[in-house]
C-alpha cells in the first residue's frame, strides 16, 4: 500500500513502540501488482482494496511519469474486463450485487482518471 507518512507520524510510531517499514517500490511494480490483482485475485477483500486505491493513484500524476506502456496495459485490461462483464471473474467472495456494481464503478472511475493520460496512451 503506497501512503505518505509526515515526519511528525512517523516519530510518533516509533517513540510509541510500533515498528515503522519503509518499501519503496517503483511505479512500474506497482502497475504490475494491479493488473495481477485484475488478471488473477480471488479474494473480494483483496481485489476492493486495490480497486478502490486505483483512481487516488492515477490522480497522482507526477508519480506516473515514465509509466506509459504500464498504463496502455493497464487501461487495456480494464477495457477488456469491462466490455466482456469479465471485472471479477475470478474473485469467489463478492458479497452482493451491490458490491459487483461497486467493482464496475471503482473500474470506470479508473478509466476515467486514465483519459487525462491520453498523450502518453497513444504515442
């Protein structure tokens, strides 16, 4: 899970005891994790949480500098998942129609987000 920590957060876990990791992991690890999630996740709890971090990720553009072919990709699949009803195909938990109709929209609103990186889509 990507989160940025302010300096004062991450004192406070460590005077409190917790144990504070830092991973860093490239853009392009990162698109991949998500098109595993779409491709092979079987879990509703798994699959929700990535889907629903999707937009607020793509919302942060000077992350995605550099991630075109990651983003073709990852715009193709969704396209594809999409027009084929295919989004949850292998998730075996989804808790209600609601939730499936959640997955669809968290999907568009990818999508959607997707569209102001028109430039680095198609070159």
């Amino acid at each position: 899970v990507l989160s940025h920590r302010s300096e004062t957060t991450a004192r406070t876990a460590a005077s409190s005891g917790v144990a504070s990791l830092t991973v860093i992991i490239s853009m392009k690890e990162v698109f991949e994790l998500f098109v595993a999630c779409i491709q092979f996740e079987t879990s509703w709890d798994t699959f929700s949480l990535f889907m629903s971090s999707l937009t607020r990720i793509l919302g942060s553009r000077h992350l995605l500098c550099g991630s075109g072919f990651e983003l073709s990709h990852l715009s193709t699949l969704l396209c594809r998942r999409i027009a084929t009803r295919e989004l949850l195909a292998n998730v075996t938990d989804v808790p209600s129609k609601a939730a499936r109709a959640e997955a669809y929209m968290w999907a568009y609103q990818a999508l959607l987000a997707l569209v102001s990186y028109r430039q680095r889509l198609f070159r």
